[in-house]
C-alpha cells in the first residue's frame, strides 16, 4: 500500500483511511478513486493553509491552493502542479467525466508526492516510499500467474484509441456495493489536529526532498484539464482522430506537436504545447505557433494555440487577439466558434447603433469607443457613465451591435445585488425583446442556464464556476458585462474575471481619478483612461441629470456627542439603565461609570430625540409633491438595520395621518424588499419615504426621489456618489403637467459633502473629481507605522540592545517582503520598476525625502498582509502609533507630560479594551495577564515610561487576548433631548457655532501674524506652527473636528497648505517674492506660462511640490528639461522652495 507512513501519525486516522480507499477504487471505480484523492489533498491543503496563511471559512479548495501567501509557502512548482492535479482529477471524477484506471492511478502518486513531503518537512516521518501503481501490481500478478490460469479482470484502461468515460457514479449508502469504501465528501479538520501540527509547519520552511519530473507533471495537470474541458485523449500518439486529443502528432516538416484537438470532421481546431525546457517560457509559444503555422499551410485556416508555463495556460486564438492566460481548455463547440469568426465577424469600427435603444450622442460614442477597442485588439473595455445617464442602455445597445455583427452570442450580465440584476434583466427583455434571457440568482424560478444572456450576482456565479460545481465552461460566454465596476470587485471575485476567456466591458459612474486609475487599468484602459466619460457635471448641463442642493444639517449630539455630565439627574439614570451601569447587575470593580464621558450615537447607540428632529426637519424642508400636500418620494440613508426600524417606528408615531405605509424600512432584512422597491419607484404607490441601509445605495431607478437624507457618514467616494445618484434622474411632469423635476434636496446630517468637498449645489469645488480621499486598509496603515517606526530607528546613530534587535527585525520585515512579492500578482506588476528599484541590496537604507514618500505610495500597500482579525490588527496600530508618535515627539523636545497629554485619545481607546479583557477573567489566557492589563488602564505602563522594548512587549503580550473580545451586539436606545444646528443657525437654543463656522469667523476677523506670514509667503518658525495648532485643535475646536474639516489631519504641510488655500496667496508677496523669477527677460512665452501656472496652482491647492510637477495637471507628462533647459530649469525649484518651503 502507497499511503502506510500516514498510518503510525497521530490525528491523521481519517486522511490514511481516506487514501487507502481511494487506493482500493483506482482500478475498479476510478472516479470515485480521484474524488478521495481530492478529499484527502483538501485535507493536508486545509491544514497547511490554517496553520501558515489564516483563515479559511468560505474559501474553496482552488481558492486555497491559488493564494499568493499558500504558494509562497509551498515554495516549489512541482508539488503545486501536482496539487492542480489531484484536485482537477477529482473534480473531473465527480462530474462524470472521463477518469480511467490510469489517471485515478496517476492522481494516486500525486497525491503521495503532496502528502509525503508534507509530513517529512512536518518531521512527522523520516521518509516514504516509491509509488507503485495499482496497474502494476496487476500486471506483476499477472505475469506471474501459471500458464492457463484465469486472467484478472481487464480495467477500462485498455481502450484501443482513446479513453472513454468511466461510468457515472453515484455516492452508495452504506449497504452499498463497495461498502466502507465510499468516500465521504470531505475529511473533518478539527482545531485540536491544526493545534497539534501547525507549530511544525510554521516553523518549517517547505524543502522537497524526492524531486518529480516538472513536464510529467505538467502533462498529467494538462490532461486533467483536457478531460474537464470534454476532451477524450487518445491513448497513441500521431493518430488523428474526430472529437479527440491526439497526442504527439507529427507534422509536415517532421516537427511535432504535443496535442492536436480535432473537431467533428476529424480536421484541426487547437494544438497544444507544453513539453519545452521551463526555463524559457516563450519556447512553447514558439512551437505552438510554428504547428499552427504548419498546419494553416496544410488545412487553409489557423488553430488556436495553446502552451503552458507550469500549471498556467496560455492561448493564442485565431482572432488576432494578444495571448492570454485562460483557466482551462475550450470545448469543442467553443473551438469551433472561434474557427468559424474568423469569416463571420463584421467590421464594427463605425456601428450602426439602433435609436430605439440608444439616441444620446454621448451614448453612441460610447458604444462606437467600445468597438474601437476591440477592434484594436482590446479584450477589455471601460466607460465613465454618471448614475441616470444610460449604462444599461448603452449596455443593451452594445450587445445589440455585437450580436449583429457576429462577434458574440452569448452574453453575461454581472451585477453585485439581485435588485440591480433584476432591473437590468427587466430593461434587457424589454428592448431585445427576440433573445432568450434568465436570471439565475436571487431565489428566480423557471432559471434556463442555456438562455443567450444570463443575468447573475457575482456571489451566485463564482459559485456557479467553483471546482465543485461548474455549471459553465471557461467559453461560455462571449461578453461579461460588469455593472458599477470598481477595484474591491476585481479584488473579491477575481477568479470569476480570470475564469471566463471573454470580451469584457466594465460600466460604472465612478468619476476619473488617480484614485480609479487602476480600476480602469484592469480594463486595459491605456494610461489608466477609461474608453469613454460622461460624469456628473457634464450631464446636468448639458440636461440630461438634475442637481442638487445641499441642506447642511445635523444635530448637537451629532456633531459633539451628549455629554453625559451635562445630563440631569434623571437623564443620567435612563442612560445608567440602559447601559447596565445601575442596578444589581452592574460591575462596580471595572470602574465603569460614565462620569466625564461623551456619548457618541452609532448604529448601535441610538437616541430617539435625535430622529424626530431629523424628520421633522425632513417633513417641514423636504420637497413636497401633489401642490404641496405631500412629501416628495425620499430615501433615508440609515446605520444599521435597527435604526432603520426606529426611524420608520417614530415616523408612524409622529405623523400618523400619513398611514403606516407612508414609510417604511426597506433591506436585506426585511421579507418582500424587492417588491417593496418596485412599489416605491412608482409614483402613486407607497411607500414614499423608504429608510434603507444598503440596499438602495446603488442601482436602484426611482425618477421621482426628490429628498435625499444622510443619516450616516461614509468615507468612500464610490459609495457617495452612488447615494448622490438617486436622486439625479430626470422627471417630468412631477409636479403637475410641465412642471418638471429641476433639482433634489440632500440633508446631511454626517458632513458627507463637507468631506468629499463638495459646495451647496450640483457644482463641485475644483479639485473634487480629482482628489482622493482613499480609507487605507488597517494592515497598511499597520506597515506605514512600522515603516516610520523603522526609519526613527535609522536615523539613530548608535543603537544597542532591544532598538538595534528591533531595528533588525523591521529591516528585515521590509526587504524580505519586498522581494518575496509575486509579479505575477496584478498590483505587483504594475507597479514593478518601483518594486525592483527598492529590491536592491540594502536600498532601504539610504532613502532620501522623495524615495521615502514613493516608496510608500507605490511599494508599502504591497506587502502581505497578516491574516489575523481586525480586531489584533486594530490593537497593533494603537501600540504602533504609540511608538511612532512618542520617539518622534520626544526628538522634538516635548516633555513626557506634554506628549502623553497629546495621547490622551489614545489612552481612551487602551482604557476601552483592559476594560472589555477584564470582563473576561474566567478566560485562563486572560487571567494570566491580569496584572499586565490592569496596568496598561489608560495605556499608563506604556505611556509613564515609555522605551520600544516595553511597548513591543505589550503589543505581543496582549495581541492575541483581543479576539476574546467580543463585539456589543446590544442595541441601546436613549431618549434624550436634541435639537438641530445648521451652517445657518446664528441665534436661539442652538447658538453655538460649528467648527467650519468658527474657522470660517476666525479668518475673516482675526489678525492672526501666522495667517498672515502664511499668506504673505513669510517663512513659518516652529513657534508660528505651534500657535496656529493651538488655534485650530484646541481654540475653535479640537484636532478631530480640525480633520473632519480639511480633510488631513493636524502634523505636516498638508494642513498649512489647506489654512494658505483659505486665506490665499497675496498679490503683492507673489509680486515681491517671485517676481524676478516670473519676470526673467530670459523667460520665453511657454517658460513663463508654465511658471505662472505653477503661482496658480499654489493658489487653487495652498502649496506646489516636486511631486505635483510630476503626477498633477497640468503638468503631468511635461519635459521640464527640455522645456527649460539646463539654465533655467533652477528657476522651477525656486519656485517649489519660495512657495512650499515658506511652510516650515
């Protein structure tokens, strides 16, 4: 038996048991022998992935086996080719494929190979033995059996030509024919068997010690493909046969070929390559295009090609596309699609668009920039389209002109939500009303997955093309549209877009940026430009979208929380109640009492005063329909689901003459949703105010909405203007005949425009489709800390003990995760001359100002992320921020009582976890620490004598504690009194100002000297810096308001360039600082326009930088050099140092 050294190790009882079935079933029921070949690589796959890389809930086994991090491991391309194996052949013998004896004999030894180097690198075994295949076993018996004697029974191995389907099988019930022998689906891997090996594999650096042959391996992983894409492979080689692989064909020349697949009439379709040296990956392109080249001259018509590099696919069809990647072989029917569109395709360059569908200028250019593409050889397209432009239609009308011109047939319409999905599929039968359609997600009946366009949420595809269920070949479609495309999609469900080998058009209304560039770059798109724009600001003037006016709205205890000692006696003990902080059940021992505390309200912390003033607002300001009588249609942006309930609750309780109907709560949620967005997009049913989390954000039609209230913040630009999109539709005749829909209402009660910068109506401040406002991820934000932390300790002259072995440590976590990136991987290659730049021997070392800032623009986002929770992570940027923030403000000669002061937010959030851990003390892990958390309160042993060795300790000490915490699920309503402030709002109950109001004051009055040096180009003193912070983080408002306003947080240039962009740049001290530059007689007229247009930017931005000569327009792309040459050129960094080095 191949699989006896897995017996003797303890806790893989049910892996060997697992294997020696799948041994007892590879000659007699193959396919079920490759299924228990799967289930036990499943298994080790499992449980190498949970020990080294992370979790693995949700994920399936070729999404396992395909992560960066997983492969990293492994480290080795034949045991990942005969992973890809194993786990094909199994798939292929639960679908019924063609699985003989050989393969499932085959699969076995692969299957040892994974296992038995595994267990050796797990020093679980010291070796394990030659694979000896069933099929020889036979054959020794065989031929030792006496003359006469009966022979064993013949496999379906002995096929004369090729190898036929093995017989279906199905799972038997335990009195079944084969008995114990049937495999289970999946092998359990309990937490108590990770506990027990994963120590060894963490520890253990994959070597193989028995090498396989890399181009067996390949063959095998490629025949494993074949059979999946339906291809029977024929068993001799140089015989030709109909609807078959052959094998090792001979050409004219004497040349040969490792596959030629044949279609019906026994003629060429494809040949494949795959057995030249590795080491040149561009060999079998070579070979396979010479055989293509033989046998065009031969037959008349080029094959399409195939050729591997390990276990990637690569395919040249006879289309003239570029090759490309692909995820499997085509069928045969694909195959000869392919063959007959080299004759068939019409030109498309100038398409005749049909009016019914599409009648817009901007949305015939659209299609006919989509042809263009690829026309031009693109197999990827993008368009820009505002929210209520058209991207369906021009959808529509794209397939429309490519069903007609014979480049596709079969289409795919992707979308993120079955709302969206239904809508599209609703607008696709209405005008291609002769093509058959189906929509194959959200619970639909009467599904026809032969239909010619299918409609389909990414989540129900990617499970319709998993390895254990593939309902689609890898042609099935000929275009996959994408609705809303964005990079978090790419990122999800890539394997969904590197699976289809389609044309591909992305739809979505996110605007140019250098924030989307790489979105589009996804797309082919050249110079990170999608193939057609048609944004926000063009549509409304040009009438085809409405704007918008902004009703700057929010609440005291919005803006600035309720501050619990401010409350009444009674107040004090509704809010004691309702957060168990009174009564028998409270914990007095963890010091819990709010006294000096601020409420914040959330999603989870809801105040039902703060809602009524919202809708009351709503009802008095909002739009109103029916002459006056009734609230326009208006979609609430809620937190969360219960505080969408509450807001529908206290509307009833507060209007009830509008009927219960009037408003109602509509997501994911709530039964009949779908059908409640249909009744409200019509204008005579209700309800009329729907109070959504999520579900209307995107996609969702409804003409009529005229009010829009965002009742939450969000921090995605994406997100944004998708919300803004509800409300831009045009509608006419809304208020009476003639009377159309001229512009909506947004009442922002969280400063969303505030933050993305936009002004009072439909119009955007310069700036806004431009600049970015990106969230970085924690495990980012996690390696910026780490970085700077790193680059504090290099600049220290002479370290030792714990700082010098820190400092080892990070050098380390950065260059060896530089140069261990996969350039295969797409962000990667992107950004591949800055990778290899800072891959260089010791380059981290010697960084200077500008290659610091690129490497963390272009470098630092790339490195692996950690696969703990966001919880771990969260702890870890609050002890990491510690470090980077205490050494650098000690370097700048603040006291300790100063910085810690300057931490005191940071302190709140270390009090607010040793509380939540100290809850949890009958926890052993937790009580073992118990002294450590109690004095970490306040971050008080970390924060009273501060050192990098103290502050590591407790990161790696309590890190691990902060998955005990658990999330407060609890939904807390209060009830106390609220009232609205407004930019508006000057006198009465609510005089106090807010921040921007105060700014707004504050600048307009003040004679402050700073603002003054700021505006005259007068070079800030440190003194000068510190004054304006006092000003602005401590005067008008604190350093979180400060941010909530500029968009940058209080601590370099950024937030002195955004005070100069306010107060502007003086006539006169451009005059007398820059005049003699601006004026230089030597100046030609181009020279000096471009200098003046330096002046300008600094008066649009507050500051010009190297970095926006190179990346900001307009001078992105310029050749300053040969623009100015080498006399001149100082001229330009004279200008950059007057003007951003006046800034301190």
């Amino acid at each position: 038996m191949n699989f006896e050294f897995i017996k003797p190790v303890p806790g893989l009882g049910n892996l060997y048991e697992t294997c020696k079935n799948a041994e007892l079933l590879a000659l007699n029921v193959p396919a079920m022998s490759c299924v228990s070949s799967r289930s036990a690589l499943e298994f080790i796959v499992r449980l190498i992935y949970r020990s080294v890389v992370g979790d693995d809930r949700g994920m399936d086994l070729f999404s396992l086996v395909t992560n960066e991090d997983f492969v990293r491991y492994i480290n080795d391309q034949t045991i990942i080719d005969a992973i890809h194996v194993v786990r094909v052949n199994g798939n292929n013998g639960a679908h019924g494929r063609t699985v003989t004896a050989p393969v499932a004999c085959q699969t076995l030894e692969q299957l040892q190979y994974v296992l038995g180097e595994t267990l050796m690198n797990m020093n679980e075994i010291d070796d394990y033995p030659s694979f000896v295949s069933p099929l020889d076993a036979v054959r020794a018996r065989q031929a030792s059996r006496p003359t006469g004697a009966p022979a064993e029974a013949p496999s379906n191995s002995e096929s004369p030509a090729v190898a036929e389907p093995a017989a279906l099988v199905t799972p038997l019930g335990k009195d079944g024919e084969h008995g114990s022998q049937c495999p289970d689906e999946a092998i359990e891997l309990t937490e108590e068997v990770v506990a027990r090996f994963a120590p060894s594999l963490r520890k253990t650096k994959f070597v193989v010690t028995k090498g396989h042959d890399p181009r067996e391996n390949r063959k095998l992983y490629l025949d494993a493909l074949l059979c999946e894409g339906g291809w029977k492979i024929a068993l001799n080689a140089n015989q030709q046969y109909p609807e078959v692989a052959s094998i090792d064909m001979t050409l004219d020349d004497g040349t040969s070929v490792d596959y030629v697949l044949c279609g019906r009439d026994g003629r060429p379709l494809a040949v494949v390559e795959y057995s030249a040296d590795e080491g040149n990956p561009l060999a079998n392109r070579e070979r396979a295009n010479h055989a293509v080249d033989m046998l065009e001259k031969k037959y008349g018509y080029r094959p399409t090609a195939y050729y591997s590099t390990g276990y990637r696919l690569f395919c040249i069809d006879p289309l003239g596309f570029p090759p490309r990647r692909v995820a499997g072989f085509h069928t045969i029917d694909e195959l000869e699609l392919l063959k007959q569109r080299v004759d068939t395709r019409a030109n498309i360059s100038n398409p005749v668009i049909d009016d019914a569908i599409t009648n817009r200028d901007y949305q015939k250019e659209a299609i006919k920039n989509v042809c263009n593409a690829f026309m031009n050889g693109r197999r990827r397209s993008v368009v820009v389209m505002a929210t209520g432009t058209g991207k369906t239609r021009v959808a529509i009308s794209l397939v429309d002109v490519l069903l007609r011109g014979g480049w596709i047939k079969n289409v795919l319409f992707l979308a993120d939500r079955t709302s969206l999905v239904r809508q599209a599929h609703k607008n696709f039968t209405k005008l291609l009303p002769n093509i058959t359609t189906s929509i194959i997600s959200g619970g639909s009946l009467n599904r026809d997955l032969n239909a010619r366009i299918l409609f389909s949420t990414y989540q129900t595809m990617i499970k319709k093309i998993d390895e254990d269920s593939r309902d689609f070949s890898i042609g099935r479609f000929d275009l996959v549209i994408i609705d809303e495309a964005h990079r978090s999609i790419f990122g999800k469900y890539r394997a969904l877009f590197e699976y289809f080998d389609s044309l591909m058009v992305g739809l979505t209304a996110t605007p140019r940026s250098e924030e989307f560039k790489s979105t589009f770059e996804m797309f082919g798109a050249e110079n990170g430009e999608p193939d057609y724009a048609y944004e926000l600001e063009q549509a409304v003037h040009d009438g085809y979208l409405v704007g918008y006016t902004v009703l700057d709205r929010t609440t005291e205890a919005l803006r600035h929380g309720i501050v619990y000692d401010d409350l009444s006696v009674e107040d004090k003990e509704k809010v004691d109640s309702e957060f168990g902080l009174a009564g028998d059940g409270a914990d007095d021992s963890l010091s819990q009492d709010l006294s000096g505390s601020v409420i914040k309200l959330s999603g989870k912390v809801i105040n039902k005063s703060t809602i009524d003033v919202m809708l009351g607002e709503l009802m008095e300001n909002g739009i109103k329909v029916d002459a006056g009588d009734k609230l326009g249609k208006t979609i609430i942006f809620a937190k969360s689901h219960y505080e969408a309930l509450m807001i529908a609750e206290r509307f009833n309780v507060l209007f009830p003459n509008e009927g219960v109907d009037f408003c109602k709560c509509i997501d994911s949620q709530i039964d009949g949703a779908l059908e409640l967005i249909d009744s409200f997009s019509e204008r005579d049913k209700m309800p009329q105010v729907a109070v959504s989390v999520d579900m209307l954000d995107t996609g969702i039609d409804v003409p009529d909405a005229v009010n829009l209230v965002f009742f939450k913040a969000t921090s995605s630009k994406i997100k944004f203007l998708q919300m803004l999109g509800r409300g831009t539709r045009l509608c006419p005749d809304l208020f009476g005949p003639g009377d159309d829909k001229a512009c909506f209402y947004c009442f922002d009660f969280y400063d969303n425009f505030r933050y993305f910068g936009t002004t009072s109506s439909w119009s955007a401040e310069d700036g806004f489709f431009e600049t970015s406002k990106s969230v970085k991820s924690a495990s980012v934000r996690i390696n910026e800390l780490k970085f700077d932390i790193f680059r504090q300790l290099l600049a220290e002259p002479n370290l030792s003990g714990f700082d010098k072995t820190y400092f080892d440590e990070l050098y380390s976590y950065f260059s060896c995760g530089v140069a261990d990136l996969n350039n295969d991987a797409f962000e990667v290659n992107r950004n591949i001359a800055y990778v290899n730049k800072y891959r260089a021997e010791d380059k981290l070392l010697c960084l200077d100002k500008d290659e610091v800032d690129e490497f963390k623009t272009r470098v630092l986002s790339l490195l692996p992320r950690e696969s703990c929770s966001l919880k771990v992570k969260s702890f870890d940027a609050l002890v990491l921020t510690v470090e980077s923030e205490y050494k650098k403000r000690l370097d700048e000669g603040k006291d300790p009582a100063t910085i810690r002061f300057g931490l005191s937010q940071l302190s709140s959030a270390f009090s607010e976890r040793m509380r939540a851990l100290l809850k949890l003390k009958t926890i052993p892990a937790v009580m073992a620490k118990e002294q450590l958390i109690t004095s970490m309160m306040s971050g008080e042993y970390l924060l009273s004598d501060f050192s990098f060795e103290r502050a590591e300790y407790v990161r790696k000490e309590l890190r691990g504690l902060m998955n005990y915490i658990q999330a407060d699920d609890k939904n807390h309503v209060i009830d106390l009194p609220d009232h609205i402030i407004d930019n508006d709002e000057r006198t009465g109950f609510a005089s106090e100002l807010n921040y921007a109001d105060k700014v707004s004051e504050y600048l307009q009055s003040n004679n402050d000297v700073a603002l003054a040096k700021l505006r005259a180009l007068d070079v800030l003193t440190p003194d000068d810096i510190e004054a304006l912070k006092r000003v602005f983080t401590l005067q008008l408002g604190t350093a979180g308001e400060f941010a909530s306003w500029a968009g940058v947080s209080w601590g370099d240039t950024a937030a002195l360039a955004f005070l100069r962009k306010h107060v502007g740049l003086s006539d006169v001290a451009v005059e007398d600082r820059l005049g003699s530059i601006l004026h230089d007689e030597r100046l030609n007229d181009n020279q000096a326009l471009y200098l003046n247009q330096m002046v300008d930017y600094a008066r649009v931005n507050g500051d010009i930088t190297t970095k926006a000569l190179l990346d900001e327009a307009p001078f992105k792309g310029r050749d300053l050099m040969g623009l100015f040459g080498q006399e001149l050129f100082p001229l330009v960094k004279q200008v950059v140092n007057i003007i951003h080095g006046a800034l301190g």
